[in-house]
C-alpha cells in the first residue's frame, strides 16, 4: 500500500532521474521522519512544544550544512539538498522551519560570509548538531522591507555594540549563535555573531501561532550588546549580498512546499481508498477521481521544477527571479493541493490524526515566509521587465 501511494506521485518517473547518492540521502532522511517525527509530531503541535529529544537524533544523520563543503559538512548536491527540505515538509513543517534556519540560513551564512576561524569554530559543531543556529533578520516594523532594517551596530574600541529589536527569528531562544543583522555607522548591512547568553541580548518565544506550532520562534531585544569586532562576517558588504543569500535558500523552500503537497495527497489518497460513503469507496467517484489527478498534475509540475531549479543551483546559474518563480508558484500549489485534500476527508480532515489540518495550517506560514507571494512576483517582474515595482 506505502509503495503505490508513492508511485502513485512519480506519473513521469523522475525517480530514475536521481543519482543513488540523492536518493540515499532521501531516504534516511524519509526513514527518521517515519519512524522518530511522525509518531510524535501532533502531540508537539498541538501542545506548542519543540521537541529537542530530536535535534542530537537529526544531527546524527550527517545532513546538516547541505550543500557547503568541508568543515565536517556534508557536501552534499544541491537536488540532494532539496529532496531532504522535501522530507521535512512532507514529515513536519516545523522541523522544516528548524532546520531551515539552521542550516541553510545560519550555517549557509557562515559558509557565504565567514572568515576562515569563524568557519572553523562553528561550522563543525553546527553540522553535528551540538550547537544550534538562528538567523535574525526580520525586524517588528521591518518584514518585506528588511533592506530598511533599524538595528544598529556602532564601533566601540574594539566592539561593536548592537541595538534594535528583531521578530520572527526562529531557534533563538535556544540557539548557541544568532547571526544578527544590523546596520553600521556607514548604513551598511552586516552580520553579527552573537552568542548564547550575551548581555543585552533577550530572546522571548512567541505565543499564539496557529502555525507551525512546534517550532519557536522569537522576539529579540538587543540593548547595548557588545560582540567582538572579529565577530563580524567580513564577506558581508552589504544588505545585497544578503538578498543574494536569501536567494539562494529560497529555492529549498519551494521543496519544502512540494513535500506538504504530497503529504497531503498521499492522506487523501490512502483515505479515499479506504472510506466507503453510499455504499462504495470514496475514490470510486468520479469527483474525488478528478480531485486526485488534478492534485497529482501540480505535483507533478513541481517536481520538475523544482528538479531543474536545483541543476541550474548546482551549475551556479540561479537567478533572483528563478528562485522567487518556484517560492511563488510552489507555494500557491501546494495550498491548493492541501485545501483539496482536506476536502476530500471531509469532518475527518480537520483532525490532526489525519496529518491533514496541520499541513494546511503549516503552509500558511511557508507562503509567507522567505518573501510574500507579491514579493515574490515582484521580484521575476524585475526580472523579466527590467525595470522595479518596489515602492
């Protein structure tokens, strides 16, 4: 039954377009998540509990720092990449979240921007999992705008102090580094490494989310916090450099969406196989039938974008624009597709033992993040036309 449901996603078999090495990684990835996410992952959401029993479990499985090299990372491609973002989102998107600001933003960072001892001193314990990463970026007043960002690093001796308030910043609140990132006295963007239990530095975890639940994520206050001045990442020129990166991760988020998507479809579909109504199964009417395959045809679509986002990744030709495309289109499907999925099992779908509810749920955080829908197009319009419709 677990086979054909699988199948059941691979109309075009893309399967045979995957090297064994991605595949492998796939699947240890799909194998913890069935076995040590799955079983607990609605108690944890429901109770807005982040599970850390999990993390020293993640980092075992040698994953973390995806595609950066050396430092005890894994080095691995970028589709191999993608397809581990996918495993997250089909298990659980607040372990995507996690995961995501760990590793590809915080670790990502560090790897882009580090010097040589900073990539020394942390990328090693990040990629272990013994330490933990957060990204601080987002600001209260400051979301799609982050390039109008207020925090302020001013040079002090031979510190930078730093102030401001960020939001949204997951991990934090437990993180071992967060890179913060503040304006200078010369109004260029750079990133800070702040460490755990830094003076100044109050990281509260947000309440109320009806959104990925068992992720935390913060709001910063940061008063007169005095970071080394070698804490700054040199390779940061400027606010730029860090669209660039932001980027460059975006493209994992449209995996992060498929894997929700096929979450979804596959609990429809094992649902409308199994729940009789009228006296037949739900998938022998020709409704849900045209629901199913109309689901599998966006699936599909996304699958080989996302697959030809991640060749054009690994051969160093992503775009702005290319990125944004599959944020933008991936996200929107994926909504649709979990909406549809929700429908098919009916009362049922809104219980969390279905898994059903809490992707829909999870995917409104993921079409926000990392850029709106309208950032995003905004962002191929530029793209395409030349000319900007930022305001």
């Amino acid at each position: 039954m677990v086979e054909a449901r699988r199948s059941s996603t691979d109309l075009y078999l893309l399967e045979e377009l995957l090297d064994p090495a991605d595949r492998e990684v796939r699947d240890r990835v799909r194998d913890f998540c069935e076995r040590e996410v799955l079983p607990i992952v609605n108690d944890c959401w429901e109770r807005a509990e982040f599970p850390f029993a999990l993390v020293p479990k993640i980092g075992a499985l040698g994953i973390a720092g995806g595609t950066i090299e050396g430092y005890g990372c894994p080095g691995m491609s970028a589709t191999a990449s993608g397809l581990v973002n996918l495993e997250w989102g089909r298990a659980d998107g607040s372990l995507g979240t996690f995961f995501g600001v760990h590793s590809n933003l915080a670790m990502g960072s560090i790897a882009a921007f580090g010097s040589d001892a900073q990539k020394e001193r942390w990328l090693p314990p990040l990629a272990r999992l013994e330490a933990v990463g957060a990204f601080a970026l987002t600001e209260p007043a400051h979301g799609s705008d982050a390039v109008r960002l207020e925090t302020r690093a001013r040079l002090d001796g031979e510190d930078y102090v730093l102030d401001g308030a960020k939001r949204w910043i997951g991990n934090a609140s437990f993180a071992d580094v967060t890179i913060v990132w503040a304006r200078d006295e010369d109004g260029d963007v750079g990133g800070f490494l702040v460490e755990r239990g830094a003076p100044g530095f109050v990281a509260e975890v947000m309440t109320g989310k009806a959104s990925q639940r068992a992720v935390w994520q913060t709001d910063i206050v940061l008063t007169g916090v005095r970071v080394p001045a070698e804490s700054r990442l040199p390779g940061c020129r400027g606010y730029r450099d860090v669209a660039h990166h932001l980027a460059r991760t975006r493209y994992t988020v449209a995996w992060r969406a498929l894997g929700h998507a096929l979450a979804a479809y596959e609990a429809a579909l094992a649902y409308a196989l199994e729940r009789e109504q009228f006296g037949r199964k739900l998938a022998g009417f020709q409704l849900v039938q045209d629901a199913l395959v109309r689901m599998v045809a966006e699936i599909t679509a996304m699958q080989l974008l996302c697959l030809r986002l991640s060749q054009l990744v690994e051969d160093g030709r992503l775009t702005a624009g290319m990125a944004s495309l599959a944020k933008l289109n991936n996200a929107a499907k994926a909504r649709a597709i979990v909406a549809q999925a929700r429908d098919i099992l009916g009362g049922n779908g809104i219980l969390l033992e279905h898994h059903v509810a809490r992707h829909q749920a999870d995917l409104e955080a993921i079409y926000t993040f990392e850029g709106t829908d309208s950032i995003q197009s905004l962002i191929v319009g530029r793209e395409l036309t030349g000319l900007s419709a930022f305001a």
